[in-house]
C-alpha cells in the first residue's frame, strides 16, 4: 500500500473496520467531516442557536460555500445549484415542478431507483401523463441515447435516468443522451446517486437540465445534505414545489412577501430550497468536499478508483460460481449473480461475519460491490476467497 493511501484510510475511520465494499449505500465518514459537524453540535448545545449575528455573520455565508463547491464539483455557476436533501428530494423537484399538460409523456427506464421511478409514476397519475418506461437493463451503453432517439417523440416532455445505474452499474453517456432528448424538445432530470464523486462531472457540457446529486454516498459527506443543479435557462419554466424562507431572495429592497398575495423568490436555483437546514451538516459536508479537493484530488481519487474497479472484475470474473453483469462501461459498481437457487441473503450476512461490508439488489437477486478510492487490492482478494469458501 503507498502512502498516499495509507494516509487516505487513516483519514477514514469507518474504512479500517472492515472491507468497506459498499460506498453505493453510504460512504465512510471523512475526519474533516466528523470534526465539523462535531464541533458545530458541540457548538449549538454550549452556547444556543439563536445568536443571530452568529448566523448571518458565519452560517448565512457557510451555506453559500457549500453551494459553491456543489457548483465547482459539478462543473456549473454557483447560482444553478439549490440545496437539497438527497437525491430523490432533487428528483421530485424537478419533476413536480414541470408545466405538465395531460397527455403529456413522462419517460423513465427499468434502470431507475424509487427515489427516480416513483415521484414519475405518481406525476404521471396526477397529472394524466402518459408514462413510458425504456428498456435498458440489458443494452450496451453505448445503445442507449439510440434508444432514445428512437423512443422519445413530440408529446415527450421529461426523461428521467440514472447517470449510473444503481441496478447494474451501468454508466449512462449522459451528453449523448441529452442530446438525443433535447432533438425532440425532452428535457433531462439525472439521478446523480451513484455518478457524483464516482465520475468527472462537467454538467455544461453536457447541457443537461437537472441534476440530483446526494452527500452521502461517493461524496462521504452527512445524510440529509445534497444539491440540485437547474441549469439557468430551465429555471424559467421549473416552478418550486415546496418552499419557504431559504427561497426568498437576499439583497431584495424591502420585504419579499406579506399574507395578502405578494412573494418574490431568489432570482436564481436557491428559489427550489425551502426552509432550515441541519447547520452542523452544512459544517461537515463542507469540510468533506474540501477534504476531497484539495487534500485527496480528484484526479488522484478518480484513477484509484478505476483501478481498483478493474482489479475487483478481473478478480471476480475467475470465480466460476459467479456471473458478473456489469457492463464494462461503468464507474465503482460492480454486479454479479450467484448460481440459481443461491440465497443472496444468506451469502451477505456471510460475508459480513467475514468483515466484509457489500449489499444485496433484491429485486435483481444479486450482489453489488461498490470500490471505493479507499480500497485495496487485499481487500478484494480478501473479497474473492470468502466467496469461494461460502459458495463452496
């Protein structure tokens, strides 16, 4: 192991308890971010937290930080990114917030997680859309914005995909995707569940319109934190389906609202916020994306995790018990199968007695590994021989 990662687990408690193989359901825990948000708790319980020129002073100005590192992580202007809880919080904006017409045509694909494939169907049913559902599960990839092009058609107003797919890892080519929808005038919201802080992100380029991206997973940042990227000409037409005090604007001359019908919100994405944030969360998810900027490096963090990605499917290729489906085109997940009749269940908690951490699909019957930047080739040789012994 080299020092750059042996100082990077040593910054990652949760990671040195045992194989931490499962980064898809949440990420270990950061120092920085521990120490934030543990300070900030200690904080409010000593002294309160109602100094109000505390939080104009420090925690007004720390939220507009975290806005800007979501913004500079994704590769878009500060003022495009609104605060959210996680994913499916983003997702249901963009979803809800659509002027929708009945008989209009809402599309998902059978690569969805619930946090995407439900706020659709129920929009779907309230509204009167037609709901379209790709078949994606087994295509290549690179098929995929072909599919698109092919499926999508006038009445067609919003493609709902995973940028990696949660049910077979799959990494969706997400500028040719846009691109294939917006040709018939379909816009685009992305779960970013399993892509933000697993790929390099330059969202402008690839002319997306909405971005769901959550803290708690490849970003190793506080559940209940994650942001919603609205790119600026789509804020005209996305309406908030909540909102409150975080939505109103900062530097409006006067009051932006009474009870007799008057409200403006922020001119820009912190219209789609609405209300308290977890402030100690703020502090350590801040301090979790400084953490992997500047200390870690994206570039760095990204080439281990491609490496040790191949490594765990070269590795579990050779187990003939097992049947890798992953497509190649994929980023820190890893699918496979275990021979028919095989509990996964029973393999999972196998495997933790084993102190090795990955998680089961239920609805795929199979196993998921997550690779981290963290991970070692021991850990999946490790990986790989339990498999061994608990199929055998």
């Amino acid at each position: 192991m080299n020092t750059k990662l042996e100082n990077v687990r040593a910054d990652l408690p949760a990671a040195n308890q045992y194989a931490y193989l499962n980064t898809g359901t949440c990420g270990p825990l950061s120092r920085p971010v521990i120490e934030a948000m543990a300070a900030a708790a200690h904080d409010q319980a000593m002294l309160g937290r109602i100094r109000h020129e505390v939080n104009v002073a420090e925690e007004r100005p720390r939220v507009h930080d975290l806005r800007a590192a979501f913004a500079k992580l994704m590769g878009v202007h500060t003022q495009e990114v609104a605060l959210a809880r996680n994913t499916t919080d983003g997702l249901n904006t963009a979803v809800w917030g659509q002027p929708w017409r009945p008989g209009d045509e809402i599309i998902v694909t059978d690569l969805e997680h619930e946090g995407g494939a439900m706020p659709a169907i129920l929009a779907a049913k309230r509204f009167g859309l037609n709901l379209k559902t790709l078949c994606l599960l087994d295509k290549d990839p690179v098929d995929i914005p072909n599919i698109v092009d092919d499926e999508l058609g006038p009445n067609s107003k919003l493609l709902v995909i995973s940028h990696v797919s949660w049910s077979n890892g799959a990494l969706v080519p997400l500028k040719e995707v846009v691109t294939a929808a917006h040709a018939h005038g379909c816009r685009v919201a992305v779960d970013a569940a399993q892509s933000a802080g697993a790929v390099p992100l330059a969202l402008h380029d690839t002319d997306v319109d909405y971005y769901a991206v959550p803290g708690q997973k490849w970003l190793c940042g506080p559940e209940g934190i994650g942001a919603l990227y609205v790119k600026e000409e789509a804020q005209t037409t996305l309406s908030p389906t909540y909102t409150g005090y975080s939505a109103l604007p900062s530097d409006y001359p006067g009051h932006p609202w009474n009870c007799f019908g008057h409200l403006v919100l922020a001119a820009d994405a912190r219209r789609y916020e609405n209300s308290s944030i977890y402030r100690p969360g703020v502090h350590g998810m801040l301090a979790g994306l400084e953490w992997l900027d500047i200390t870690i490096g994206w570039d760095w963090a990204f080439a281990q995790m491609n490496h040790i990605h191949r490594y765990a499917r070269e590795r579990l290729m050779q187990l003939p018990s097992l049947t890798v489906f992953t497509p190649e085109a994929a980023a820190g997940l890893l699918h496979f199968h275990l021979p028919e009749g095989t509990d996964v269940d029973y393999v999972n908690d196998a495997l933790v007695a084993h102190s090795i951490r990955i998680r089961t699909i239920p609805h795929m019957n199979c196993l998921r590994v997550s690779t981290g930047f963290w991970n070692t080739e021991e850990e999946i040789e490790r990986l790989a021989q339990a498999l061994t012994k608990i199929l055998h």
